[in-house]
C-alpha cells in the first residue's frame, strides 16, 4: 500500500518512495539533554514512533535514528545553574528521557547516537567544509557562510534577508556576515573541550546531526523528522552544511514536522512558564492516555493539551478495555484499517476506525482484530489487571468526601452558580468519580 507524507521541502503531500527498494533510512531530531522532557517534546517522539511503525509494515528494512544532543550551551548554563557536572546533567536528564519513551511505549531506534561520541567525525566535516571554501576561521571560531550556499531558505521556503529578519541571529564581531553559523567554538576552561585544528573547543548544535545521519544513514537519506520549530535555523543549516561537504543536490528527500503543543491555545515555552514534563503525568495518569491524547490531532495541526482532552482518551481507553482478554491472538490489521495512517499519518482517522472495531468488538465480534489494530498504533499495551491497578490508584477520595462534594454542587446548582458546579463536577472526574443527575437526584460511581 502507497505511504503519502507532507514533504515541507515541496509543501506538498507526496508518494513517499524510498531511494533504494525495500530500505528505508529516517533522522528524527532528538532531545538536548539540559533539563526533563516536557510533554511538547512527547508528541514528536509518539509520532515519529508511529511513523517508524507504519514503514517497517511496509518495507523489509528500516533504519530510524534519533540523536542525543549531550553538548550544547543550554547544558553548559544548566550544568552551573545546578552546580554539577555536565556529564552527571546529560547522563541524568538522559535516563530520564529513556524512561518517558518507554512510558509512552514508543520502541528503541535502530540508533541513539550521542553528540559527544562523534566529535572526531565533526572536525572531519568542519575541515572539508574549509577546504571547499564554504567555512572560515576567525579567532578559534569556525562559520559556514552561508552565501555560499545557494540554495538557503528552500525549506522554509522563504529568501536570506526575510529568515534573518524573522530570526534571533546571533551577533559576532568574527563572522563575515550577520547569518552566518557557528561550526566550532571555543571553550571556556571550565567548560567541556575537545582538541581541534582550531584549538581546544567544541562543535555547534547544526554540526552534530550533519555528522551523526551521515555516518548511519549516508550522504543522502529519506526522511528527515522533528518539530517544526526546527526548520529554521537548525534544519536549514543541517542541508547548508552537508550537501556542501558531502557535495550532493540533496541531503534528506522528505521532511517531516509536526506542530506545536498549546496550553490554553498559548505555545507551550519556559518564558511563558507553561511547561508540563512528562514526567509529572508518571504518578496520576497511564502512558497510554498520554500517547492517546497526543495523537488526536494530526500531527500537522496545532494540540491544545487540557484535562477534557485527558479525561475523554482516559474514559476511551476503559471503554476498550471492556472488551479485552489475554488469551486474544494477534491477528494482521487489513489495508482498509490502516488507510488513514497511509495517508499522511492521519491518527484522528484511524481512532475513528478503532471506534467503529470496538463497536463490532462490545458485540463479541472480530475482539482480536480490535486488539491488534490498537496494539499496532501503540495502544493496549497493559493488561486488564495492569489497567484495572492504575484506575485503582486513581482513586484517593472517601465516600464521604465524594459526598460532601455532591453536597456543595447541589446547592451550588440550587443557586444557580454554573460554574461552582462544574468546577466540582471536574475535580471529582479528576479523583476518578462519575457523578449523573437522574430523576431530581445526583448519581455517583468509580470510573
């Protein structure tokens, strides 16, 4: 079955044919290891897994790789900030993040380079970079610039002078010119250094992908993944510097971004001190839910995360749970099915086909289809005793105390007072209660 993607270099949804038959290679920026992951970090990595999914069911073999970025200037400012070291920063903020891809049930890549054990291959490039003519030295600092490469701006599709208009350009008395970039550094003498042809230093954040999907998936690849927010300046940069040291016409033949994450419709950033790690969902809520909640949108849409949004993928999941038993057999999910996720991944349209799966299934009808299909997104991943656990921590409220607040939203609806009312209504679903008004009295259950 044909895969179509949204190419950003075309803007365009494209058949996605792979370079070689059957063998397909994808680079999904990963995380910079300065502090936990948040939960906008979450909907790349849940994405990206499903992506990495639906090709291994349609080509024999796929390499995904997802780099580890353990040397940057945020993890050098954090790593004083916390008054450690920046290998105890990156190793710890690291686990952390292994631990969130298996709460969100994403599977390994193939590869997770890290930054720090391919500096070699970095200078390598730096220096053909040089000796092409496409990067300078000036004080200890090394810039590719960026005029030199004809074709910048084709991804975001915009020219040189607008992308630097509508950019924070870092200033620098050594740079030729205001766009270009940084390809060495210098180190301070508390900082992390590597020897270098320029002196002791370290390399700048574009270089590192350039290097790392060279060395596992070639000069010229397939796809190319990662948030949107990337694609200028740090995408731009990464096809600027490896065609031109690589010397091809092209670097990655389809780039992938999805959208940002809101709260409150406001993007999700520490200055607007909005940021929910997902490491805080751990003690209250299952990854499933998470993972549920970050694919109901198409990826190319913006999220808007809120605790309506939990409570409906919780309340979807145990509906489905209803219907599932350990002795099912997995059973291969048809073409129709996965026709959605063909079609530019779009997981909206597939729930709604688990939707339709599940209404057969409450009827005992075709149960192992449903269970593979959500199996395959990477749902259902619990048993009904793991599920059933989880709905029982949930629960940290006494009948009393239910009954109390069932009280207080009586006579707040006797008052007319709305909002009191779905105020309590909400934090009681919060506590995992369910409460109905029948026949002039107010009903309550556990979820």
């Amino acid at each position: 079955m044909d895969i179509f993607l949204t190419n950003n270099l075309s803007n365009k949804k494209e058949h996605f044919i792979p370079k070689e038959k059957n063998n397909v290679g994808m680079y999904v920026c990963g995380p910079t290891v300065y502090d936990d992951p948040h939960i906008g970090n979450a909907r790349p990595l849940v994405i990206f897994d499903i992506l990495f999914k639906l090709l291994k069911n349609e080509f024999t073999s796929v390499t995904y790789v997802r780099n580890i970025t353990d040397i940057d200037d945020k993890i050098i400012k954090s790593s004083k900030e916390q008054k450690v070291s920046t290998k105890e920063l990156t190793e710890k903020v690291t686990m952390s993040f292994f631990e969130d891809c298996e709460f969100l049930n994403c599977e390994n890549p193939t590869h997770q380079p890290k930054a720090t054990e391919h500096i070699d291959l970095m200078i390598e490039m730096i220096n053909d970079l040089i000796k092409k003519g496409f990067a300078y030295e000036n004080k200890k600092h090394v810039y590719f610039e960026v005029k030199k490469f004809s074709d910048y701006g084709k991804l975001s599709n915009k020219n040189l002078e607008d992308l630097v208009a509508g950019s924070r350009v870092e200033i620098s008395e050594n740079k030729k010119n205001s766009e270009d970039f940084v390809l060495w550094k210098p180190s301070n003498n508390d900082e992390p250094a590597w020897d270098s042809p320029w002196g002791k230093g370290r390399p700048g954040w574009h270089l590192e992908c350039s290097a790392m999907s060279k060395k596992f998936l070639g000069n010229e690849f397939d796809i190319h993944g990662g948030g949107i927010d990337l694609i200028f300046p740090h995408h731009e940069n990464e096809i600027a510097q490896s065609r031109c040291a690589n010397e091809t016409k092209v670097f990655a033949n389809y780039w992938v971004h999805n959208a940002f994450i809101t709260l409150s419709n406001e993007k999700m950033a520490k200055s607007q001190g909005n940021i929910l790690k997902i490491k805080d969902f751990k003690n209250k809520t299952s990854g499933q839910i998470i993972r549920l909640a970050l694919m109901s949108a198409h990826y190319r849409q913006p999220l808007d995360w809120n605790d309506k949004l939990l409570r409906d993928c919780e309340n979807t999941l145990d509906k489905w749970y209803k219907v599932y038993s350990s002795n099912l057999k997995s059973v291969k999910v048809s073409d129709e099915i996965l026709k959605p996720l063909y079609e530019d991944l779009n997981t909206p349209g597939y729930i709604a086909n688990l939707h339709k799966l599940y209404e057969k299934a409450s009827k005992g009808e075709n149960i192992d289809l449903f269970i593979s299909a959500c199996k395959f997104i990477g749902l259902m991943n619990e048993t009904i005793e793991q599920w059933n656990e989880f709905k029982k921590k949930r629960v940290s409220i006494t009948e009393s105390e239910i009954e109390n607040m069932v009280s207080l939203r009586d006579k707040a609806r006797e008052n007319k007072n709305f909002k009191e009312a779905d105020r309590i209504r909400d934090e009681l679903l919060d506590k995992g209660v369910l409460i109905e008004d029948k026949d002039g009295k107010t009903l309550w259950k556990f979820k």
